[in-house]
C-alpha cells in the first residue's frame, strides 16, 4: 500500500445494504475529495449473506451516477464478497490501496462478523490482499446521521496507510450512534461474545393446525452479551469506537499439535 502523501490513493467502496443505502453514500461523501473512489454494491440489500458467493448464474452489472460525489459507482446483483471479487477483476481500471465496507445499517459485533456481509467483503479483500476496513454503526435512516462513522473511517484509514497496514489484514470498525465530538475515542479490542439466542416456532393454518407438507417457522429469540473490558461489546457500550484487527486464516494454532497427535 502507497503510503507517500503525493500519491492519492484508490478506494473501493462496498457494502452489503445497497448501492442505494445512505451508508455507502456517506463514505463516498467522505472520502471522493481526498481520494481517488470506486464504488461497487449490490443491486440490493444482502445482509447476514456471509462470505456467500454467486456461481451457478452471471452477474448483471449497472453503471449509476450520483450528481454531487465524483466517482465510478456500479451495482451488482449479487453478493457483497461477488461485488469485491468482480470489481478486482474486471471493474476497476488501476490498482486498488484500500477496500472499504459499509458503512453497515446495524452493528457488527462479537460474532456478528461471521455472518456479516459487511465483513466478508473486507476479508475478501484481504483475500486478494489488499488491506480493508469494515464500517458499521447503529440503525439510521439519513445520510447525515453517518457522518461521525465516515469521519472515524477516514481516521482509521490514515492511521492505517501512515503506518504500513499490512495486506491481508482487515480492521472491524465499530462507531456508536453519537456526533464525532461525543465520542470518547478509539479502543482496539477483542471480539464479543455476543451470540444469538434464536429459536422457531411454527405457525399453524386458520384451524389451529400445522399442515404436515408445508411448514412456516417464524425466527424468535434474544441477544446475549457476555461482556469483559476487553471487548468491542463493552466499549461500545461505554462510548468508544471499536477496532479489532482481523485475518481469515480460521486455524486454531493453540491446539494443532494436540490434534496432531490424535493421527
């Protein structure tokens, strides 16, 4: 990654919520007067996807235009790691310095990051390896509303190229729903174990009976946070940014020699 200040660096935007989700827009808003932007999204929202990609039909993509941001935008009607992969290969005229995702409708914290769209779009980057951000606050609506999240993603950004960010490395931002001013600062920290507590229950048709061939299952169930001070869940909570540096190789190094020996 260039990190010499006469260079201005590419950045490819992506999300999962849309290429119509005021998120994206609002890094794009951030990010288009410094920086050289890309942006490619879905053609529609795709949270919770994962790292899911698309290989049994083509991908449509439409080029889209906004009148104030001066960037190259494309939707994709597929996923969020298909739009990082097909940007790479074949939508972007130079190299990419940065791959940004979000900014995500919603938190993503503690285990969030495995099913997130979001986040698998920055560990496909890392993939290629290009180093990456993954974005996320609390629910809104508004472009306006994102603008502290899109400020921390630019901090953490050139903190990122002013230190040499290595390139298989994605960083999960985390920003509470407050103005920039609000915010405590940055706390690098651990993942959460926020799980979810699901569970279904099944509908029954108009006779208060349940149809043996066709079943509906309405999604129930709570959030549990487990919280230590070394977690995003918790600092988030006190009114910090969280950071916590991630990396896709899922081995369990502390105990390979162990089943090692089993064979």
């Amino acid at each position: 990654m260039r990190n010499d200040e006469t260079s201005k660096l590419h950045i490819l935007l992506v999300n999962d919520d849309g290429i119509n989700a005021p998120g994206i827009y609002a890094l794009g808003k951030e990010f288009h007067q410094c920086y050289d932007v890309t942006m490619v999204a879905p053609s529609e929202q795709r949270s919770a996807s994962g790292h899911s990609i698309t290989i049994s039909r083509p991908l449509t993509v439409i080029r889209h235009h906004f009148d104030d941001l001066n960037i190259k935008a494309y939707s994709v009607d597929g996923t969020p790691a298909d739009c990082v992969r097909l940007a790479l290969d074949q939508l972007v005229d130079k190299r990419v310095d940065m791959v940004v995702s979000g900014i995500n409708r919603g938190f993503n914290l503690g285990m969030d990051v495995l099913y997130s769209g979001t986040v698998s779009a920055a560990v496909e980057a890392a993939i290629y390896k290009l180093p990456s951000i993954a974005v996320s606050t609390e629910q809104f609506d508004k472009v306006e509303e994102y603008a502290a999240a899109a400020h921390y993603a630019h901090r953490v950004l050139k903190k990122a190229v002013e230190k040499g960010m290595k390139n298989d490395v994605v960083l999960n931002l985390n920003v509470p729903p407050m103005k920039a001013e609000e915010i405590k600062g940055i706390k690098v920290c651990r993942m959460g174990n926020m799980v979810y507590g699901n569970y279904f229950v099944e509908r029954k048709n108009f006779e208060g009976k349940a149809d043996e061939d066709h079943r509906i299952y309405d999604i129930k169930g709570n959030i549990f946070e487990p919280e230590a001070e070394d977690m995003d869940t918790f600092y988030i909570k006190q009114g910090y940014a969280t950071v916590t540096p991630l990396h896709y190789d899922l081995t369990n190094f502390k105990i390979i020699q162990e089943v090692d020996g089993w064979f």
